[in-house]
C-alpha cells in the first residue's frame, strides 16, 4: 500500500514558511483518514510486525480554537474544533502503539507574547525604538539566544484554560502509551516543533520517548497546518521516522493555496 502511494503522487514536497525562515525539500506523505488503518496493517505485515506507530495530536488547545489565537480569526478561516471528531474516531479506531498529546505551554513572561514586547526593546536588532505591531517579526540579538520572532497575542499560558486541551478531545488516560509533551516552557524561545526550538536547539524528550517505545512511523494531526504541524512533521522526518501529515484531521492560518507559505505535493486517496 505505501508503494502504491508513492507511485502514484509526488513524494517531494517544498515547505516555503517564511515566518518560520525555513526552506525544506523532504518526503512527507501527506494522507486522508481513511487509508491510515490500510498503511499501518501493510506496513506490519511488510516489515514482520516491526512497525510501531504512534498518532502525535499537536496543540487541540482552547486557546486555538475558540481563544486569542482561534484559527477563525486567521485569514484561512478554519475552525479548529472540526479537527476533534476526525481525531476521536482515529483514536477509537486505530490501534495505535502510542499516542502523543502536545501543547503550546508558555510562561507569562514568553518572548512570543506582543505585550512583553518594552521587556525585550533593548535586545532588538536594529532601530530599537521603531514601531511594531502584532503579528510582525522582529530578530533579537538576545538576552539568551539569536532569533527570529512573530510577536503574537498573549496565548496559552501555563495552568489557564487557554492552554488545556479542548474538553471534547477524547484524552487517554495516563498509561506507558500516551506521552505527553509541553512546549515554548522556555521564556527566551518559541517551539512550533513538538522535537526542538525554533533555533534548532533540541528538545530530546519526544524523540526519547519515541525511541523508547521502538516507534518507527508517525501520523501527525492538529493545529496549525503551516505552524506547529509541519514544523513536528519535518523534525520526524529528520529524525528518520516515516512521517504522515492527515490532512482532513488538520487546519491551518493561511490558505493553502497560498504558495508563498505551504506548497505542498498531496496525496488525495
């Protein structure tokens, strides 16, 4: 089954995601629910049961769904909450090896936040007291690390309802199967990626996780599209893992069709 999709789709895809300053050419296959059951039960049969598969649910969170970052404020429009049912029957259905749960985690003080913007003005680069606006980028020169930053609405902050997962997303209770992981707890940088920073600094837990439990495939499904899904997805990719983004179990900020932000090669099956 894996065979037959390739040969009939591109495998290559070009991630074009300026605010994130990263160019990728990678092979990501991009797949609808329906056919994950067939790839995980081919791929166990090819590889004598040694496939392990993990679902990896990035960022269900209140906060992108119906708060200060709902994606129906986003120029896409989408409604994240139309991703849960899709999710809920994925877990119920597959029987996955393990399940990952992601959230956005973030202290008061995170450099992502617009409104902790007169806290930074001094690590600025360039003209410190130029006027910014959110949603604009700005490059800091510290007080930890380099890096490019999109200033965004205060959003997800640690131990707030904004940050808990939606109520209607079906949550496994805790057993040696579910891994759950919180990212961007690190005042001085962002984390789209549920693997590393924004600067590529590692964030080893998943991926040790992961490794623990011998996971070799993952189906990644969530919010955002062009944010913290495919930056997950391409950090699975180069961590040699077989890497599936479900595109109906997904929404995004901008549209797709939007080729300065996400290109990518579809697999419509």
């Amino acid at each position: 089954m894996i065979s037959q999709i390739k040969q009939q789709s591109k495998t290559k895809l070009f991630f074009d995601m300026n605010r994130l300053s990263l160019f990728w050419f990678i092979t990501i296959l991009i797949i609808k629910t329906i056919i994950i059951s067939k790839v995980a039960e081919t791929s166990k049969v090819k590889k004598s049961a040694q496939s392990v598969n993990a679902l990896i649910v990035v960022d269900v969170q209140n906060c992108f769904i119906n708060g200060n970052l709902s994606l129906l404020k986003a120029s896409a429009g989408q409604d994240g909450a139309e991703v849960i049912p899709i999710i809920n029957n994925l877990i119920r259905t597959i029987p996955f090896d393990v399940i990952v749960y992601t959230q956005d985690w973030h202290p008061s003080n995170h450099i992502s936040f617009f409104e902790n913007l007169h806290f930074r003005r001094q690590y600025l680069a360039g003209n410190q007291n130029r006027t910014i606006k959110v949603f604009d980028t700005v490059k800091y020169l510290g007080p930890k690390y380099k890096t490019k930053q999109v200033l965004w609405p205060v959003h997800c902050i640690q131990e707030t309802e904004d940050a808990a997962l939606h109520k209607d997303l079906d949550v496994i209770s805790s057993s040696n199967r579910v891994i759950h992981i919180r990212k961007g707890t690190d005042p001085d940088i962002d984390n789209y990626s549920a693997f590393v920073h924004n600067q590529g600094i590692k964030n080893s837990e998943l991926n040790k996780k992961l490794k623990e439990q011998n996971v070799t495939q993952v189906f990644i499904v969530g919010l955002a599209t062009d944010y913290c899904v495919a930056s997950t997805a391409l950090d699975a990719f180069n961590l040699n893992y077989r890497t599936y983004i479900v595109q109906d179990a997904t929404r995004e900020t901008l549209p797709i069709v939007n080729k300065s932000v996400l290109i990518f090669g579809t697999h419509n099956v």
